[in-house]
C-alpha cells in the first residue's frame, strides 16, 4: 500500500474515533493529538535541518578529514550527546581507522585502529547492523578499551553502520557521559545521517581510486619516457624509486642490482634519506626475502617485516618505520637482473591490482636499467679507439724512457720487461671488455697481473706464495690503466730485487681504501733493502716508471721501505 494512502486512512480513522467522543474529551483528545503532531513537525525539522547541514558540510568540504570532523560536530549537537567518532575501513576493509571525531578530540585522528569485527564498532562493521547501549556499555561483552579515552567516563552508546550505495564503508559512532535511553528519532536520525555519510564516503573511495588509477598510469608513462631518454644509469634508478614511491605511497623504495659474481643483492638506488638504510650490507640471494624474489622469479610479500624470521635487518625496520614489503625481481628476456623492493609504513595486504601494477614498474625499471647499460657499452665502443691510442702513446712513452735510460744484460730481457708492460695494460682492457660497466674490480687486476708477471719471472723450480689480500671494489678505467703499470713494476721488483735467489717465500698485493684515499700495496719477507735506499734518487727504470705515473697520472705519494723482514712499496692516492 502507497505510503500516502496509509497515512491518509490512519488520519481518517483517528478523526472518526475522536468523533465518537463526547464534547469536553474531544477537545482535550485534540489537543493532545495537535501536540503530538507539533512533536512530530519538530522531529522532522530537525532531521531535515541536520541533514541540510550534513550536506552543506559534504558539497563545501573537498578534503574528506575536514568534512568528517565537521560532521562529528554536527552530529553530537543534533543528537544532544556528548561525542561523535567516525571509523572508515582502510584499503584492505580489515581494520577500522579513526578518522573524524567531535570537540577537542581531534589529535586522536589516525591513531586509533580496530580490527573488524574488535569491540563494538567492530562488530556493526561485521554484522551490519546498529547497536543500542544506554548505560554501562563497558560492561557489553563485546566491548574492547579504546586507548586515548576514559573506558568509564561515558554511560550510552549507539552505533550505526556507514553504508554507501555498495558496501560497508565505515561505523558512526555517539556516546553520553551519563545514562541515556535513545529514541527511535535518534536512532534513525543516525541512521539517516549514516546513509547520507555513507555515500559521500564511498564516491570519496571512487574517485580516489580513479585518482590513483590515473597517476599510476602517468608514472608508468614517465618511466616508460626514460627508457629512450639520455639520462645517466643512476639518474634513471632514482628517479624509478621516487616515483614508485609517491604514487604507491610506499615509505620506502629500492632498487637492487645482482652480483652474479658473488650471488649479492647490492643498493643502487633508493629515494630514502636514510643513511642506515642505503648504508646497510650487501644481502645474500640464499638468505633474503629479496633472494627469494630472485632465485623463485616472482613477486614476494611480506606483511610485517619485523616479525618474519629470515629477514635479516629487522632492526632497522622498526628504527626506519617499516612494515610490509613486496620484492619484484628485475626480468629481462627470462633474465633477473635485480629487485625492486617496496616497503610500507603499516600492516598491508597487497592486492591483486597493485601487485600487477608494481610488476609493470619493475619491468619498465629492468628495460630502463638494461637500456641504459647497453648505452653505457655503446660509448665503451666509441670510445676504445681512444683509449687504445692513449695506451699505444703510453706504450710508446715507456719504450722511449727505456731506450734513454735503461741498461739490459740482453735484447731478450730488454724486450721481456716491454712485453710485460704492454700485458699488464692489456689485462685493463681484458677486465673491461667482461664487465657490465666502465669500471674494473681492483682485486681481479692485481690477481691477473700478479699471476701473469711474477709466474713469468720466478724459477720454475722457486716456489713462492703469491696472494692478494683486502676488500674488493671498483676502479674507474682511467685509474686502472695506471694502477695496472704500476702493479706490473713493482712485482717485477720485488721478485727479481727482493726474491733473488733462496731467500723470501711469500708475495703480497693488498688494496683497501678509505673515505678520501685508495692504497695500493705490493709485499715480500725476501732480500731488505739497502740502509741508505732512496727510491727518488734511484737509477732503477721501474721504480721511475711508478714515481712518475703516481705522482703525475694518479696524483699520489709513493713510499718503498722494509722493516721487520717486510720490503713494502705502498701506493696511496685519492679516490
């Protein structure tokens, strides 16, 4: 039956029984009933008015926060309680944030979170339906203390669901410091302002989404604009982990390259500012959840860090804020190349949606990260006939130094220590043709010259342990060259000056470096060296070979000394 025609027959039959009544009670029975209807038009007004409000504050208010806090202030005036808390479900519909409240409670905002279906505000988000507690609700079963708030100031309670025009979206909530019997009208008031709440909250959620859709795609325009653009390897990597990370709203993103070499995962680029973060160790593919990502070829997701065994710096997880984790390997054509790694501030579940969207990110990064290595190479190319030139023209240099100053046995040995020179530049080139970059692992260069010079001179009957000690890292090319010559003069040294004969069994090439300086050592127990030995007065055309290329090409200091049965020749110059 149409609601009119309902209402019109109850007002029928209520004027036919006030009829039947005698005069002095039908004038009393009317009063009462004009009272009631007055009560009735107030009731409305004040829905109408409240709703009026409600919509003025959701139509003028672009920001959600602001209009949520206007709202809870509305609300606790037209339900004459004492406060309103509005709960939103986040991403996931898992839990239930704070996200609008009345009067000075404000700066609870956000800090405030429930599970659903945790407390009474979340059950109605479970159950969908309203709850109506008018004293003592501490005493409910399914009451839960909330932090920042006094359990026991507040008597009355009423709940209501926040429903768009879809699903669940949220919990209203209004309270009463003392006892307090809710009527329908308050009630369905509430309910009322729930629905209207509901659904400007849920086109919020809408446009949001359409939003994050929308920059989502614009970052994978910008990075996919990268792949052809000119920018430096380092550049393209920053600029991939801050984007990632402003439009996925991540606390954290990275980029790691593998070392094949050593099965490491390396930090190449990250857009945290954080020097415990990019300062933390290499990590190993067998012991990392980035390994993981690498070794199984797929997406990993971690939901807290800081409590999953295996992940190796939980420490500084929780100093840096970190939560969950999703680790995407780095492919190209079936090949892994490294991981990007995606870290947020809170608990997350990923979804289906942004783990393809973080998989089209790390593949675009892999293409930048690959296109930018091949252009890398392609100047190595354009390039090497330069550097050959350069090498010939050292060649030559050496050879003319040689033919001035040089005094040789024999032809044979004359042309033995040119051949050796021109190897030791060689083994620069070698490095270089088999490394991803334009730079050239020192430990490598001082092994293969090690092995190469000194097996050539030493007696095939002389045994000598040869070893090349300290941490490993990279030489830019140009320094390379010279290191490598310098290299190839003082172990020529010190094997036919300090290993002559029986004396000294052990030979020693050790690097290290520091913040500002790069040392180069070369090490024997055999022959010391004169008391009053001056290398800068010396007629040895190796030893001015390394004074001339340290001091002039690499811009540092040569020392030769022994002490304690240790002949040292210590190159040291700036990085």
């Amino acid at each position: 039956m149409p609601w009119r025609t309902r209402k019109t027959q109850e007002h029928e039959a209520t004027a036919a029984a006030l009829r039947e009544l005698p005069p002095d009670q039908e004038l009393g029975a009317l009063r009462a009933r004009v009272a009631e209807l007055e009560r009735l038009i107030a009731e409305k007004n004040l829905e109408a008015d409240a709703l009026r409000e409600i919509g003025q504050a959701i139509g003028s208010m672009l920001n959600i926060d602001e209009m949520l806090k206007r709202v809870a202030d509305i609300v606790t005036k037209v339900t004459g309680t004492d406060l309103c808390l509005i709960y939103l479900l986040d991403d996931d519909a898992k839990e239930l944030v704070l996200r609008g409240a009345s009067g000075s409670t404000k700066d609870v905002v956000g800090k405030i979170r429930l599970k659903v279906g945790e407390g009474i505000t979340g059950w109605v988000a479970q159950q969908g339906t309203h709850v109506v507690l008018n004293r003592e609700a501490w005493r409910d079963s399914r009451f839960k203390p909330v932090p920042f708030f006094s359990q026991d100031s507040y008597q009355s309670m009423l709940s209501v669901p926040l429903r768009g025009n879809n699903d669940l979206v949220g919990v209203i909530n209004v309270r009463t410091n003392p006892p307090h019997e809710y009527t329908k009208v308050q009630i369905s008031l509430l309910d009322s302002i729930a629905r209207q709440v509901g659904g400007a909250v849920e086109n919020y959620n809408q446009y949001r989404r359409v939003e994050q859709r929308a920059s989502r795609l614009s970052a994978l325009s910008e990075i996919s604009r990268t792949i052809t653009s000119d920018l430096y390897l380092e550049e393209i990597l920053q600029l991939i982990v801050a984007m990632t990370a402003e439009t996925m709203n991540f606390k954290i993103c990275s980029i790691m390259l593998l070392d094949e070499s050593k099965e490491e995962l390396v930090i190449k680029a990250t857009q945290s500012k954080s020097r415990a973060y990019t300062k933390k160790p290499n990590v190993k593919l067998t012991e990392s959840v980035a390994g993981r990502a690498v070794i199984e070829g797929r997406p990993i997701t971690i939901r807290d860090v800081r409590k999953t065994p295996g992940y190796q710096y939980p420490d500084i997880a929780k100093k840096e804020g970190l939560c969950s984790l999703i680790s995407l390997p780095l492919m190209v054509k079936k090949e892994i190349i490294g991981v990007l790694n995606c870290y947020t501030a809170t608990p997350h579940d990923f979804t289906e949606e942004e783990i393809n969207l973080c998989t089209a990110l790390a593949n675009q990064a892999a293409i930048s990260i690959q296109n930018a290595k091949l252009v890398v190479r392609t100047a190595v190319l354009q390039e090497m006939h330069h550097r050959v030139k350069n090498s010939l023209q050292t060649i030559a240099s050496l050879l003319r130094l040689q033919v001035r100053m040089g005094k040789f046995e024999s032809p044979k040995e004359a042309l033995t220590q040119s051949i050796n020179r021109i190897q030791s530049i060689a083994t620069v080139h070698e490095l270089l043709s088999n490394e991803n970059l334009d730079d050239v692992s020192i430990k490598r260069l001082a092994d293969n010259i090690l092995s190469a010079t000194a097996r050539g001179l030493l007696p095939d009957a002389r045994r000598v342990n040869l070893s090349v000690q300290g941490e490993d890292f990279l030489l830019p090319s140009g320094q390379a060259t010279y290191v490598a010559l310098i290299l190839n003069e003082l172990i020529q040294n010190a094997v036919e000056h300090g290993l002559k004969g029986n004396i000294g069994h052990e030979l020693i090439v050790a690097v290290s470096r520091d913040e500002d300086y790069i040392t180069v050592e070369v090490i024997n127990d055999g022959e010391p060296l004169p008391p009053d030995f001056d290398p800068r007065r010396s007629r040895n055309l190796g030893l001015r070979i390394v004074e001339s290329l340290v001091r002039d090409n690499l811009l540092g200091e040569f020392t030769l000394t022994s002490e304690n049965g240790w002949t040292r020749s210590v190159v040291r110059f700036p990085r």
